[in-house]
C-alpha cells in the first residue's frame, strides 16, 4: 500500500477527482465502485483545492514541483 503521508494532499486530491470520474465513466460492479470508494475515503487529501482555476500559475502551486 502507498503511504499516503508522503504525497501530497493535493496531488492526492487530483487523483480522488479522476478516480470518481472514472468510476462514473465506465462499468464498474456495484461492489467494486464501494470498494474503490471506502479506500479513497481513508485517504488524508486536500478537499479546498480547484484544479479548474485558470488564474494562477500551476508551478507556483505546489513549490517541489519546479
């Protein structure tokens, strides 16, 4: 398992975001889609961050990522 205290919450975030549409995008067993979900959830992730936000500078986001 990943040890998700050393990534970070946003990029944590993001993947939630993809995964959800993923789940909604394809056809995937009912159980499945709740496992997929409850292991998301135990996740630590940023719930506050927009990646859709076109006003500001991505590589000033997250300042490692430089």
């Amino acid at each position: 398992m990943v040890n998700e205290n050393k990534i970070d919450p946003i990029i944590l975030s993001y993947y939630k975001v993809q995964i959800e549409q993923n789940i909604e995008n394809n056809n995937y067993h009912k159980l499945q889609v709740i496992l997929i979900q409850k292991n998301i959830q135990k996740l630590n992730f940023d719930t506050n961050y927009d990646f859709s936000a076109s006003d500001r500078d991505a590589s000033l986001d997250i300042p490692y990522m430089n």
